[in-house]
C-alpha cells in the first residue's frame, strides 16, 4: 500500500492509473478503523482496480470541540487493517494540506435545504457544512469513479447524494449495509470510548430500533415514538431524537406510507452520543 500526505502526490500517483484504464474507488474515512469501514473497502475492492483510503479527521464537521479532542487516533492500527484488505493506498493528509485556507476562513456553502435543517441537522449545527466542505475537497483531489459511503450514517449519505448533483461531480455513490456487533450494537469508532458499563448497554439502541420497525404498522407512531424514548431512557440513554421518516427524502412521518421508511436515533450514553438506523421496507 502506498501513502501519500499530499494531494499532488496523490494526484500524480492516480493520473497513471486513470491513464491505464483502471477504475478508481474512494472509501473516505476519519480512522480509527473497525470492521464496518473494512466491509467498504472490500466492496470497493470488488468493483474498482484501484482503492482508496482517506483518513481526515475533519475538525470543521464538529460542532462539539471536546468530541474532536477525544476523537480516536490509531493511524499503526489502520495501516494494518487497510493493507490486510487489500487498499492500494492510503491518503492521510494533515489540516493544513486540506484547509490551506484555513479551518476558520468562509468555506464554501453548500444548499442542502431541508435534509439539512432535520434529524442530525438539528442536533449539530454546521455538521453537514463541514461534511459537504471536506468530501467536496477529497472528490476533487481521488476523483473518484466510485464513491463507497455507510447506511450507518444514514442522512450523510443523503447529503453527499445532494453534493454530487450540487457540484456535477460523475462518482457514483454505493450505500453499503452497517455492519454490527454480536449484540446488535452498529460498530463505530466512538464505540471504542464507551467504557465496559455503558458498552453493555449500548445495545438497546439497535433493540428500540428493531422494536420500532416490528410494530411500526401496528402502534401510532406517537405512542410508537415514545415508547421507544422510554425504552432508551430505561436503559440509561439521553435521547436526542428518535424518528420514523420517507427514506427517500427524511420528511419525518405521524402515519406509515407505503413506500420506504427508515426509523433514526441519536442518543447519549454519558459523554459518547450514538447514531443508528434501520430501514423499514415496503409491506
Ligand atoms: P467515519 O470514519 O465514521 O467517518 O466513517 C467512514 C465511513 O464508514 C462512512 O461512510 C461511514 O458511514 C462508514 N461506516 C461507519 N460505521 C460503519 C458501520 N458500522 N458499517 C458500515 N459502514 C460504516
């Protein structure tokens, strides 16, 4: 696997294999590695000759600054996990190759409408500014043919959905399915900082999502709603929010459709604020 820290490097190293024919697929990520990223790089490595690895922390998607501080950094580790999968190189950029303007200066300005003011929007303001700036910046350095992003960060990949037509960027965008642990827990570097009590719950949050799918034509969706609420409180959770919405578009529901729903939640053990989704297929 080679590394390269720069984007001019990385840029010389893929204009070869763009000139060979060889299909590039990108796999942005910001480290900390676990098996659900590796499940993306294998399926990158399924469909595309080349495969990327970006690892950015990208400090102007986090509206919380301590989260930034304590996000997990095991760049030995990765470098492990990425070569054992087969990535061909790695991207690892420092902050200053990637905001050379700043991370403070006026960045570019996204209109994400209504996927933006929803749901993960509302909880973290600017999140998906920081999100479109960063993946924005990396599209244009890979160029990608195919762009490999997690169901697990469900209105992310509306949003980089609404980017690529935004900004005519041609990669395709596969979603790829969230990969859990034994418990039902949807793997996540943040996982790493939940100490042993709260990993033992940490899983009610996959179970309030399942329960909301099973019954989701059987109970209102407000009785629905807060009883999922109070299961996450039973078990120890804060919850920020927990939705039933259109799939297609996150408009959030009061009554089942036909179509496809996705139930959505955020919610705090402590300090450590997890996200998960399930999507509920048409009947
Ligand atoms: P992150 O490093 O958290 O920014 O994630 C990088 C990519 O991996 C994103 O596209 C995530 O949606 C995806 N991802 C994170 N967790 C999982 C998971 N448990 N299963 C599948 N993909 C995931």
């Amino acid at each position: 696997m080679y590394l390269f820290k720069e984007i001019a490097r990385l840029q010389e190293a893929l204009e070869q294999e763009k000139t060979a024919g060889r299909r590039i697929g990108f796999v942005p990520t910001m480290g900390a590695l676990h098996e659900g990223h590796i499940s993306l790089i294998r399926t990158a490595r399924s469909v595309s000759d080349i495969v990327v690895c970006s690892i950015f922390v990208n400090p102007t998607q986090f509206n919380d600054p301590k989260d930034f501080e304590l996000y997990p950094v095991t760049i030995k580790e990765d470098i492990l996990k990425l070569t054992g999968a087969g990535t061909d190189i790695l991207f690892l950029p420092s902050v200053n190759e990637m905001y050379p303007e700043g991370v403070n200066a006026k960045h570019r300005y996204y209109d994400f409408g209504y996927l933006e003011t929803v749901l993960e929007g509302a909880y973290r303001p600017n999140h998906f500014q920081g999100v479109g700036v960063i993946v924005h910046k990396l599209l244009e350095a890979v160029q990608p043919d195919d762009l490999f992003m997690g169901q697990k960060d469900y209105q992310q990949c509306m949003i980089i959905k609404r980017l690529l037509e935004l900004t005519a960027i041609p990669s395709k965008l596969h979603i790829c399915p969230t990969l859990r642990e034994e418990d039902g827990l949807a793997m996540s570097s943040r996982n790493m900082r939940l100490d042993p009590r709260a990993r033992q719950i940490a899983a009610q949050i996959s179970q309030t999502l399942r329960y909301v799918k099973q019954n989701v034509r059987s109970i209102p969706f407000p009785d629905l709603k807060q009883n999922a609420a109070k299961q996450l409180q039973n078990a120890g959770y804060q919850v920020d929010y927990i939705e039933i919405a259109n799939a297609d578009d996150l408009a959030l529901l009061n009554e089942p459709v036909a179509g496809e729903m996705v139930a959505l939640a955020a919610a705090k053990l402590g300090e450590i604020r997890l996200i998960d989704n399930m999507i509920i297929a048409k009947p």
